[in-house]
C-alpha cells in the first residue's frame, strides 16, 4: 500500500480566513473474508414483536399454575424484595417483573395488606407481617387506584392523566 502525500488543501471562508484542512486520514483495510467472519459473531438478537409479547393476564395465569401458594384467587401480602427470588421456567425475568408488579397493584392485593397480615414467600411460607406504616401505603394506593378508574377522568388528555397520576403518588407519599 502506497501512501501519498498531498500539499495541503486550503479553504478560503467569507471573512478571508484560511483555514488548513488536514489531509484524510488513511487506514489499513482488513480483507473481505475477515470483515464476513466478524459480522457473524456480531448478530444481533432479533426484538420481541409487540404482538408475540405476553399480555399481564397471561402473565398472571402462568404464575397462578407455577406458584399456586403465592398466586391464589385471594391474594396474600408478598414478602418484601419478593421480585429477586426469580425462579419462573416459562418466564423471562422482565416478564416475571412484569407480572408481580401487575399482581401486587390489584385492588383485591391493596385490600389484602391489612396490620399484622402475614407475608408469604415463594414457597409460601410466612415471611414476615405487614407494619402499620406499609398498612396505610397500601390503603392511600388503594384509593389512588379507585380515583384514577372513575370514569370522569378517563376522558382526560395525557398531560392531564399524568397531572393526575403524579398528584396520586404525592398524596401515597404523604400517607407512608
């Protein structure tokens, strides 16, 4: 490979600056059957279609047939970090989180966490009991949840539901 040297150009701008311009800059090109080997160990992973994802519901009836202790038809207050103890076969860990944070935001899950109702693990086995502080939580987002399905705000622009959402975290804020 040769390399060239060339004078450098110059460019002439409208205040009658010169300004020098550097000369390209040459690189080495590997042959064309390495850039083919690297592209191969380069493929990507093809994305999920929005129509191939799996809806909450489904989620959640795949968790009531893997952990029929934890997602019963009544609910029972989860221990606290619940979501780490991943262990789901047909479930990728997003849908996994997808599926415990539709579970434990349900009006019935709200109710369920009551003082002194204990909390279950995995397994099903007591794992501690809900304080009177995560009580009063649960009650505030209970009513968040029941203020934003009244039918006069569903009707709202975007900005506004989200004005709404954010005052709805505000107030449970204030309750915990």
């Amino acid at each position: 490979m040769q390399k060239t040297m060339a004078k450098k150009p110059t460019v002439t701008v409208k205040k009658r600056r010169r300004v020098v311009v550097p000369p390209p800059i040459e690189v080495d090109t590997p042959p064309a059957a390495e850039v083919a080997k690297t592209e191969l160990k380069i493929k990507k992973a093809d994305p999920v279609s929005y129509k191939s994802r799996k809806t909450a519901k489904q989620i959640l009836a795949i968790l009531a047939d893997e952990f029929p202790a934890v997602f019963a038809a009544e609910p029972k207050p989860l221990k606290s970090g619940f979501t780490q103890d991943y262990s789901s076969t047909r479930l990728t860990p997003r849908e996994w989180k997808r599926g415990v944070a539709a579970w434990v935001t349900s009006e019935k899950y709200l109710k369920s966490c009551t003082t002194g109702t204990a909390r279950i693990d995995i397994n099903g086995q007591v794992s501690g009991e809900v304080t009177p502080k995560e009580a009063k939580y649960a009650k505030a987002q209970l009513a968040v949840t029941q203020l934003l399905k009244k039918k006069q705000f569903s009707g709202l622009k975007k900005n506004k539901q989200l004005a709404m959402r954010e005052m709805a975290k505000k107030v449970a804020r204030e309750a915990g």
